[in-house]
C-alpha cells in the first residue's frame, strides 16, 4: 500500500507531536508551580483537544498538500494565504533543526562527536527519500518507541497518589505550568501538510489528529505526574543527567523519541516548498525528478534537509523565538479562516477559544519580551 491511512495519522501525529521539549518543559513547570502543576497539565490536555480540532475540520476541506495555509488561501485568497505559507514553512525548518541540535545535546552526554546532527539528517533524508512504504513502517516504529519509552520513564518513577490532596491550587502558578505544558503540545500544522500521502485525507487526517493528540496529551499528563515528586531543574545538562540516570534504556529511548519528531517534520515538511512554488516545480528538469517518485516530492526532501542541517549548525535562540513567534501568528491565521469559513457552529467556537488563547499566549510573550 502506498498510501497513509488512519493509524498512520495517528502516529504521525504523536510522532509530530514529542520531540525533546516534553524532557525539559515537564520538570520546569514542576520547579515554578509545584505539585499543583499537574492541574496545569490537565487544563492542556482539554485545551490542546479544542486547538486541534479547527486544524482537523481544516483537513477536511483541502485535498492538495501545503496543510494549514491551503484552507487560509482558500478563505482570505492567495496573497495572505502564501504569507502564511511562508512562516509555516520556515517557523517548522527552523524549529527542527533545533530538535537537530537538542539530539546532539543528548547524544554526546556519552559520546563527543560534534557532527552527529548531520549524520541524523543524512540518515533520515535518506529514509525519507525511499518512498511511502518505508515512510510508514518508520512512524509506525517510531511512534510505538515513544509511546513504551514514556511508559517506562513512568512506571519507573512511579506516582504520587497524594498528589491531588498535597498540591495547593495556585491560578497563577497553575497558569504558567499550562502555558510552558502547551508548547510541547503544539505540531498539528505538520500532520495536516502531506495531505496528497493518505488514502482518504479528509477522514485520515482528521480523525488521526484528534486521537493522536488526545494519546499525546494522557501521556503526557502521566509523564508529569511520574516525575512531581523527584524533578530536578538547573541548566540543560543538570536536567538531561537527572532524567537519564545513567540509565542507557532512557538514554537511547530519549534519542529514538527526538529522532522519530526529526523524521515525521522532515517528511511532512518537504511538501511545502512544491505547495509554495509550484512554477519552479512544472520546470521539466525539476518535474522530471518528480515524476520518478510521485509518492514524495524528492525536491522538497532534499531542500529541507540543506536548509535544516544549515540551522543545526548555526543555532540562533533569537532565530528559534522568532520562528515560535511565527507559530504562534500562523496559528492565529488557522484559527481565524476557520471561525470566519466553518459551516458548524462547534467549529466556529472551538476556533474562537483558539484565538483567544493565541492571543494571550502572543501578549504574554511580547510582555515577556519587553520586560526581560
């Protein structure tokens, strides 16, 4: 079968989906909010179901590739619809090639080799490259890796049955735990692009997106509540060794889990730059390329993995805000075409509550900003 379908979406989506920043964001919500962070992460796991849900009726009506940015064209037209187009595409080649440089964080706590980064995307672009079939059994594996190591993370830490009788309820504590809690939740763009890979994606994607990220969001809330009673936060390296143990079952684990977000970006990604220019791509040298492998654009694959190793190489933190910035604004795009184009009310209010989160999200950042 050459084509994705449903269980596909739904690992494709918690592939999307966990990346590193589950490892790093759980145990600093733990250190500002206490045990009552769990409330935090609770709050997420509902929201992230609203905020998925206008991506998944988006799904539905746009049957080329390009995600999200399709539906914005269709609703405000082609020049807004690329504008967005464009951040989607460069917020996401710029936040993978930050994942790139987390997996190297993670993998020279044992070994020192600098370019290991450029391996992984060598290693993956070529994966990538070897057409649907191998595409789908990798997020398959990749998927199921992640979901046995977050398990295992778990029921190695145990949880504190008190925890809801002990943690105090603190609203600004518990706000600022949901606020770091959702950025690891965040994705939904990714799964929504290779639209032309599933069989049926209009029902794929949709559905897939839904219960991935509602899977996502109860391992999650599990994840954080295993590690309440033993986290640890400082620098990077003090939080990475706490988690790792010494423990090469976590270690390498930690490493399948960002390898498996570096795969499906650098896979869903590598649709946009045909969406985005499709002259280019009706260039008979380029659509002769094309046409050799019709289930993937190699075009694109190779186009992201350059420009994905480039980033890894010169991470920038104000390159990598201003691509979050950029989420956050193509977020907003998403969820305003789909409150001003939806034909069901649930979508217009669902869409509606993204907004508004959105946007206290983009305010709470720029205050941030401003005042740090």
């Amino acid at each position: 079968m050459r084509y994705l379908t449903l269980k596909d979406a739904v690992f494709l989506t918690i592939t999307s989906i966990v990346g590193g920043g589950i490892f790093v964001l759980s145990p600093l919500t733990y250190t500002i909010a206490g045990k009552c962070a769990i409330y935090g992460w609770i709050i997420d796991l509902v929201i992230s179901l609203i905020m998925a849900t206008p991506f998944a009726y988006a799904s539905t009506k746009i049957t080329k590739s390009g995600g999200p940015y399709k539906y914005i064209q269709k609703i405000f037209g082609i020049k807004i619809g690329k504008i967005f187009g464009y951040m989607l595409w460069f917020s996401g080649v710029v936040s993978i090639s930050a994942v790139v440089s987390f997996f190297e964080v993670i993998f020279n706590v044992y070994f020192d080799f600098k370019y290991i980064g450029i391996v992984l995307i060598i290693i993956i672009t070529a994966l990538v490259l070897s057409g649907i079939k191998v595409i789908k059994n990798i997020l398959r594996l990749f998927a199921i890796i992640t979901i046995l190591i977050l398990i295992f993370i778990i029921c190695s830490n145990g949880l504190d049955l008190n925890i809801f009788s002990t943690a105090k309820f603190d609203i600004s504590k518990i706000f600022m735990a949901s606020y770091f809690g959702l950025w690891t939740m965040t994705g939904w763009e990714g799964i929504v692009i290779p639209s032309e890979s599933f069989k049926n994606p209009k029902k794929d994607i949709s559905y897939g997106l839904i219960i991935g990220t509602f899977i996502v969001g109860i391992l999650y809330l599990f994840y954080a509540w295993s590690i309440s009673s033993n986290a640890i936060y400082g620098n990077l390296e003090i939080v990475i060794k706490s988690l790792i143990k010494n423990n090469m079952v976590v270690w390498l684990g930690m490493l399948m889990i960002i390898a498996g977000c570096i795969f499906s970006w650098t896979f869903t990604l590598s649709w946009m730059p045909k969406s985005l220019f499709p002259k280019i791509f009706e260039l008979k040298p380029i659509k002769h390329l094309e046409n050799s492998k019709k289930d993937i654009s190699i075009i694109g694959v190779l186009l992201n993995a350059f420009i994905i190793a480039f980033f890894s190489m010169s991470s920038s933190k104000t390159l990598v805000d201003i691509s979050l910035f950029m989420v956050l604004v193509s977020y907003f795009g998403v969820y305003f075409a789909v409150f001003k184009g939806a034909d069901s009310a649930i979508y217009k209010y669902f869409a509606f509550i993204s907004c508004l989160v959105v946007l206290i999200i983009l305010i709470f950042r720029i205050a941030y900003f401003i005042i740090y």
